[in-house]
C-alpha cells in the first residue's frame, strides 16, 4: 500500500472503494492508493474486465444436495468496489432490476464480503467439483472455479462456473488480487475503510451527506450515548463548509470528508492525551513531543530499544499535521492507535520464526493438533469434508488426524467409524495434503492414521501416500546410533506417518501384537483390536510408531508414541506422581490427547492441564467455536504460527524437579515468579452481543484471569474484573489496575473477556484477547478483540498497560 499526499488529487484517479480523509489541520487530502491502482488498474484491458465484472456476468453456482445430487443454480454477479462486496441475485434479465432490488432489500439478492474470502481456486479443486467429474456434458472444467472463505465466517465455499475461461479468468485475477490487498492493509486503512462504511450505512437517503438525525442514528448504531447538545456541537465544528447552500442543503449536513473529522473529534482517546502532556513539551498554546522525548518514551514505557533516527521516521510515518518534525497529540494518538509495534504481541513473534529454538527433539515441543480433522460438525452425523484439513493446516495445523476405513471399489474412506457423519475418500485428503502442507509453516506435518482397513486396502493407503506426497514424504529408517528424535529444522516440508508399525523382524504382513490404543474407556467407536498390519504401510512409520501404553515403568523406544483418551489424562494428573511420570515421559516421547468419546457435540477437553504436564499433541476439535481453541490461537500464535512452540527447560529437562500439580515445585532462583500489573486503561468499538448493529447500547465490562498452571489458575486472586460502564461501546474508559502474582510464567496465559451487564438476563460475552504471558509486550498496549472462532472484530479493541517484575 502506498499513503500519497496530494492537494489535487480526486478519486477518480484511485480505484473504487479508496477512502479520502482530509486532514482536521492542513485541509489536504490523503490518498489511500491501492495495489489494486498498481496492478489491476494499470492496464486498459484490465479496466475492461473491472467494468465487465462490475456490471455483473452471469454464472452457474454448483452444490451438493447429498441425495439429490448435484444441482445447478443460475445466478447473476457482479462487484461492488465501493462496498468491497461480490453481489449476486436470482434475477438475471436485468441489471438495473438487480440493482434496484438491492436498494430495496430483496429477498432474491444476497452478498459476499471481500474480507471474508480466503482462497480462490481454479478448476476442480473441491469435494463438490470432484463428484463432478465429467458426469455433465455442458460443464465446463475450464471456467470453473471456486471462492474458499475463512473459517471464522462460517461460509460455506461457493462453487461456480462462468460462460467461458475468459470471464472466469476475469473474476479469478480480480478477486485474487483484491483479497491480497486488503490483506495487506495496515491497521490505520483498515480503520478508514472501517469509517467509510459507518458513512454509507448511515446514509441513509444516499445523498452522500449526513444531516444531523442521522449522525445522531449513527452514534446509537455505534454503541455510543452522546447528550444531543455535545452532539450537535462537535457536529458543527467538523460542518466547515456551511457557506455552500446550493450544494449541501443549506449547510446543515457533512460530507464524507467532514463526517471523518467529526469521527476523529468524537473519539478523543483522553488517556493518551495524558501520556501525551507529560512527555512533551509546552510551545506557547500547544504541546509538542519530540523525537527525542518519543525516544524516552519508548525507552521509559514500552521497553524498546531505538534511535533518535528511528523516532524520526516514526513521526513522519503517523503525524497528521503539515508540519512532522515532532508529534501533535492526534499524531501521537494514531502512533499508539495504529503503528504494528504498539500490539500486545510484537510483529516479530507473529512475522518471524526462533531458528535457534527449531534445533531441539521433536518431542520437546507443543505441536498445534488437530482431533477427528476431517469433520466440520458433530461426531455422530456432522459433514466429513477435505476442506476441513485445509483450513485446520492454514490455521497452523501440524498433527492430523485420518480415520480410514474400507471403502467401495478398493478405495479407502475417511469417515468416523459406526457413525451417521459424511464419507471422503483418502485419496482426496492426501492430494489436498499434497497442496495445503506447508502453506502456512515449513515444518513437519504429521498424519495421525487410525487404521480400520484391511491388508488390501492398507496397502492402497501406502500406494497414495507414496506416490502422491512423493518426496514430501519422509520414508527414511532409524538409524541405530539414533537416541533422541530430529529436530522440526531437520525435518523441514516432511510429513511424518503416525501409525502402527510391524516389528523389525516381520518379512511380511503380521498381526498387531503390540497395538496403539486409544484409551478412553468410553470410546465404543475405537475399541483395542488384533488387526494385520500391512507391511507396506508399516514401511513408511518411522519415528512417530503408535503403540499402546505399556505404562510409566517401562521404557520405550524414543519413537514410540501413545495416545491417551481424555479420562485416562485426567486421572493421571490428577495423582502427583503418575503426573511428574508424565512430565519425565513427555521430554523423551510424544504423547497424543484427545476429548473423549462422550464429547458427541465436538466439544473439547481442557487444553491447558496436558500442555503443563508437557504433553505434545493435544488434539481439539477445531470447528468448535469455544475457549479451548481460543487458547490454542493464543498459544500457537507467536513464531509465526508455524504450529510449533518450544516447551520451557523444565518441561525438557528430566533432572529438574517439577510437578504439573500444585505446588510446582520449581527452583525459584532459576526460575523466579512474576508480579504482573494489567491496567485496563480503555475500549474501542466494543461490539453489540453477536455483532449485531441495532439494539441497546451496551454496558461494557472486563474480566481477567490467568490461564496455567494449577498454582496460577486455582489461586482466586488470578480472577479479577473492572467496573461496569453504563451506555458507552464506544470509548469505555476504567483505568483500573490489576496485579498478578504468576507462580509458573512460562505457562501462563493472560485471558481478557469483554461482556456486556445485563439487569434482567445472563451476561453476554462481546469479544475475548488471549496471550501467552511471556510473549506479551510491556508499556500501553492495543489488544484487538477476537470472537471465539478466532474472527477479527476490529477496531473493537482494548487498550492497556502491562508491566512485568521477576522475582527470585
């Protein structure tokens, strides 16, 4: 993205749907120019398909109706680059119709929002198309293609075929490239397209002003109680342009320009003001900070290291005044409001891998997993889909797992077994493994088999996994001088087999002598089996050999893995000296949780108590939109998100004393505690229960707690929250102080939940931020709220400041 300043420049020379804000002091105007103006927009042709594209095309939208088959459903749609929104309508004689029927909401239109598209893919790359084939003489292969959404959408994907391979070429490039863009963008452009959407919403006559009615509806639909004479006011100081009658209606309206000026008026941040006063200094009327109290700043505060240099390009890259040799208060405002830096968790830890932390045993290690991968919905009858591992891997997945079963015509199914849930075929799954594995991280992938299938059909399973992953994957034997397993570095865009293996002196296929069990008494569906073994699927297990849990005194191989059922965790834990058992088991080999069988609603065990006792694959349900998996984002968001994070010393060194049971037990001089102060300062755009956009203004308040360690997350004074403010979503403003005494940092979390009050119901919860305790930033802080299905709700956010005191 470039920011360009220019006092002539006019939106017709940007693309559509570029936000101008003119600045409250020099009067210029600022020129978001997208990369779509650099890529799209640089040729004729290319604004050619824009305008085809816009006017709308004619498509086929393709989908499974399970018995009925597939079905064809011709639709109309076209591109809103105004609204950044795909429209489509049952209509499609008449465009004007269409665009006439969106005005007034008609029930035959519908839309899709760019940034909720993840993926675009061509061709037949779905479990829809599959089923396809060639079954229909009229479809067209070459101008098919397909929208893949995020998973926090919860969109299905959106199958279509075009008329011909030049107008799927057209949307494919075109959405392709704006879906980058807008991934692109940084926070400050994502908060002005934010406020270009709150202007047209508000619009309601689209006259392309606003009156003073509907700012008024505005503020209410923003979760805002402002007294109408304040109102009225800042609306007249933002109304700059009284004196043209004849084009604004006597003056008594805003324009696009003025409505962001009044936008930036209403939400003076007063707690950054203060910290703006007292590091500035006083010229005459005004305070000015310069780069080098901006240097004192960050240095004192926010524990930083830079140079007065830096602080240099830091005022010119966010003041908004004419003048940027020192901050103003609104630049400083939107320095702490946007700049990457300022987020609770740094840019490097989300952009950037520890190499020197990649060098260690796999099995010292917490890997992000994945349980029953293949479903979207429920155990008992919920839809198996391919693209359910291709959405657990480009969330950072690194263990899933693959149910298979004997299928028709000698081909392997992937299903949960004595169920009513969906059938894909192995195939499918490992072609997309093929494409998806190492998308998101480049470090190792394992596939968890649970093996139902007969020799026959095993070995179809070994045929695909051979020839289909080729050299991704990993066929190599153990060497004997090896006593440790490898490193993720050294198995960098390998995928791994986890599965039964014959023993070394088998020549051919054998029973399973020594079984992997999962064992979840309460698990019916995966009861322990004699089962043959395909020699040639045993042939590609390496280090990762599922065998049963031959129990704490007996040690096994370094590549010997098991899994254990959520009951068996449970009551291991919960004696202190199977549980350090554990810990000692888990520096050497790699364990595998999962829920229990009794979790039909794919609901998920407690992540946090495996992860202490240093288990490696603790496998959820990633469809599940719930607290668990909300942790698991917090845990796995830092290096990267390459879906490995290395486990603390003590979780990988035996000879250190430790207990994942209270009291842990840990030598505090190597060790210390942690005296954590969270100052709940304020809150920005806290959203309606839901989302919604109408309804009552919202009364707001925090809870935090510490997620951890049981000698953290039993002790009561880790669960504290704010005062309740009263009609504000807004600008909440509680500037509460909390302090923390973390027992066992290393494992701590640091949980912030938002509600709202309610007087006559339950407490709705409105938006969540969790972090890893050590990788938290100190200083004033902007932490971006999230739902529990991981969706964005920016700008809701809340703004704090962290300090942290070791002590020994």
């Amino acid at each position: 993205m470039q920011v360009n300043f220019d006092d002539s420049v006019t939106q017709t020379n940007c693309l559509e749907g570029v936000l101008f804000k003119k600045d409250v002091e020099s009067g210029r105007k600022i020129s978001i120019t997208s990369l779509s103006e650099d890529g799209l927009a640089r040729s004729r042709s290319v604004k050619k398909r824009l305008d085809l594209l816009k006017m709308g095309t004619q498509m086929s939208k393709v989908r499974d109706k399970g018995v009925r088959g597939v079905q064809f459903y011709k639709r109309m749609y076209w591109l809103d680059m105004e609204n950044l929104m795909i429209h489509f309508s049952t209509q499609t004689f008449n465009f004007r119709f269409i665009l006439a029927s969106v005005c007034s909401g008609s029930d035959s239109c519908g839309k899709y929002a760019l940034c909720d598209i993840a993926e675009v893919r061509e061709g037949y790359q779905t479990h829809t198309f599959t089923k396809i084939g060639d079954k229909f003489k009229n479809n067209n292969k070459e101008a098919a293609f397909s929208l893949i959404f995020t998973s926090q959408s919860k969109i299905p994907e959106l199958n279509l075929v075009a008329e011909d391979k030049k107008t799927r070429d057209a949307w494919v490039n075109a959405i392709r490239h704006l879906v980058v863009t807008l991934k692109s963008l940084s926070h400050q452009k994502e908060y002005e397209l934010y406020l270009k959407k709150q202007f047209r919403v508000a619009d309601g006559n689209k006259s392309g002003y606003l009156d003073l009615q509907e700012v008024k509806s505005l503020c209410k639909g923003l979760n805002i109680e402002v007294d109408r004479e304040d109102l009225k006011t800042l609306f007249d100081k933002a109304n700059t342009e009284k004196t043209d009658p004849a084009s604004k209606e006597k003056g008594e309206v805003l324009d696009e320009d003025e409505f962001v000026t009044f936008y930036y008026n209403l939400m003076r941040r007063p707690e950054i003001d203060e910290i703006f006063k007292r590091y500035s200094n006083q010229v005459e009327d005004t305070y000015k900070m310069t780069p080098e109290a901006l240097l004192v700043f960050l240095k004192d505060e926010q524990k930083e290291v830079v140079t007065v240099e830096q602080c240099k390009d830091i005022v010119k890259d966010f003041e908004t005044s004419e003048e940027k040799s020192s901050f103003t208060k609104e630049g400083f405002t939107h320095f702490l409001m946007f700049d990457d830096w300022q987020e609770l968790l740094s840019p490097i830890s989300k952009s950037s891998v520890k190499a020197e932390e990649m060098i260690h045993p796999l099995s010292h290690y917490w890997i992000a997993s994945s349980h029953n991968t293949y479903l979207t919905g429920n155990q008992l009858i919920g839809e198996s889909s391919v693209d359910a591992y291709i959405t657990a891997l480009k969330q950072g997945c690194r263990c899933v797992e693959l149910d298979c079963h004997d299928g028709d015509d000698g081909e392997p199914i992937i299903y949960h077994g004595h169920t009513f849930t969906s059938k894909i075929l192995f195939k499918d799954v490992v072609e997309a493994l093929k494409t998806y594995a190492f998308e998101r991280s480049d470090f190792p992938l394992i596939l968890s088999i649970e093996n139902h299938c007969s020799i026959e059909q095993q070995d179809r399973m070994a045929k695909h996994l051979v020839t289909i992953l080729g050299d991704l994957l990993y066929t190599k034997g153990i060497k004997g001088d090896e006593k440790e397993l490898p490193s993720p570095m050294y198995l960098q865009r390998k995928i791994l087999v986890k599965s039964k293996r014959l023993s070394a002196c088998a020549t051919g296929n054998d029973n399973d002598n020594q079984s992997e069990s999962d064992d979840d008494e309460h698990d019916n569906s995966k009861k322990k089996k004699t089962k043959e073994i395909s020699k040639k699927l045993s042939d590609i297990v390496n280090y990762i050999h599922a065998v049963h849990f031959p129990g704490f005194n007996n040690d096994g191989a370094f590549f010997h893995m098991s899994s254990f059922g959520e009951s068996k965790t449970i009551k291991i834990l919960s004696d202190p000296e199977t549980a350090r058992d554990f810990v000692k088991y888990n520096t050497r080999q790699i364990s595998r949780i999962y829920p229990g069988a009794t979790r039909q609603d794919s609901s998920n065990m407690s992540i946090v108590e495996p992860w202490v006792a240093g288990c490696q694959i603790v496998s959820l349900n990633y469809q599940t939109d719930d607290l668990q998996n909300h942790l698991n984002r917090a845990m796995f968001t830092a290096n990267r998100g390459c879906g490995y994070i290395l486990k603390p010393e003590f979780l990988r060194d035996p000879s250190l004393a430790y207990s994942p049971t209270s009291p842990s037990g840990l030598d505090r001089t190597k060790f210390p505690t942690l005296n954590l102060s969270v100052e709940i300062l304020s809150g920005q755009h806290i959203p309606r229960p839901q989302g919604v956009e109408k309804g009552e203004v919202v009364d707001p308040y925090v809870q935090i707690q510490i997620h951890g360690h049981p000698d953290d997350s039993n002790d009561t004074e880790n669960h504290k929250g704010t005062k309740i403010i009263d009609n504000n979503g807004f600008n909440p403003t509680w500037k509460e102080d909390f302090t923390f005494n973390i027992k066992v940092p290393e494992l701590a979390f640091l949980d912030l939940k938002v509600k709202d009050h309610s007087h006559t119901g339950k407490d709705q919860h409105l938006g969540s931020y969790a972090i890893r305790v050590m990788d938290m930033q100190e200083g004033y802080r902007r932490a971006y709220l999230v739902d529990y299905s991981g969706k964005q709700l920016k700008p809701a956010s809340l703004f704090v400041k962290i300090s942290k005191r070791w002590m020994k």
